[in-house]
C-alpha cells in the first residue's frame, strides 16, 4: 500500500482521466445526432472535473504537493448508445471502488482528516452509479427504437449541472 496522499493525489488525477473518458463518450453521442445525450456527457465531463478539483483543494489545504500525469481517454470507441451507458456505469463502479479503498486505507492509518473528505466522495458514488443504472436500463429498454431514443435524448437534455 502505497502513500494516503499519493493515492488521494492519484484519485485526483483519475477524476480528471474519467472527465477525459467521458469526452469521449459526448463526441461519440454527438457522431450519433443525439444533441441532447451530448449535453448530458458534456455536464459530465465538468462534473468530473469538480471531483478533481475538490480533491486538489483539499490537498492543497494540508500542503501537500499536488502532482499531474498523463491522462488515457480509452479508446473512445463505442458499439452502440447502450454500450455508452454501460461502459459510463461501469467506469462509475470502477470510481467506487478505488474511492472504498482510500477510505479502507485512511481507516488503517486513523486519518480522520482524509476520512471527512473521502466521505463526500463515498456518497456521491451512490449517486453516481445510481444515475447511470437507471440510465443504461433506459436505453436497454428502447433498445435501438428510434422514437425511443429521440424521446430519450429529449429528456437529457434537460440535465442542469449538479
Ligand atoms: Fe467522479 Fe463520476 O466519479
């Protein structure tokens, strides 16, 4: 187990590869004439990068040195709009995970000050994964239809930043 801090300043660095991955995802559903889906990723993405950016903040307070690597964006090629929302919720998963294991970490050390911070992170992943289970049964359900899909689209784009 490597250093808290350097997992948290890695933590930061793959909130900002997921902003990344889902930019990806947005200029795939744009390729597909889906305006509304495109809007819906493009507020993802800038909501991945206020993950990032709280977790900088926070390393910044207690003076740690923040450090950037290079960011993967996959491959950013996608079967299908269902396999946009599959992938996007199994990526979520992916983020709860390693946001589980900072806080198993942080517990072992008795770092409280991590600990408060991650906590945000712990229940926004609820939410997380929520979003994108509900959304992926949606598109299971339409299922290639396309008044399905353009009703769909009309409903993400009414997402406002959260
Ligand atoms: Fe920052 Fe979507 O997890």
């Amino acid at each position: 187990m490597g250093n808290l801090y350097d997992g948290l300043n890695e933590q930061m660095n793959f909130e900002l590869e997921s902003a990344y991955i889902y930019a990806t995802m947005a200029a795939y559903l744009n390729d597909q004439g889906m305006p509304g889906m495109t809007h819906f990723m493009d507020l993802q993405v800038k909501e991945e990068v206020s993950h990032a950016e709280r977790i900088r903040g926070f390393l910044r307070e207690v003076g740690y040195s923040v450090k950037y690597r290079p960011l993967d964006p996959g491959t950013g090629e996608f079967e299908s709009i269902t396999d946009v929302f599959a992938k996007a919720l199994e990526h979520e998963k992916l983020v709860t995970a390693r946001i589980h294991e900072l806080v198993k970490q942080a517990r072992e050390e008795g770092d409280q000050r991590v600990l408060n911070c991650l906590t945000w992170f712990v229940d926004e992943q609820i939410e997380e994964e929520d979003k994108f289970t509900g959304l992926l049964e949606r598109a299971q359900r339409i299922n290639g239809n396309w008044a399905g899909l353009y009703q769909f689209d009309h409903i993400l784009s009414k997402r406002e930043l959260d």
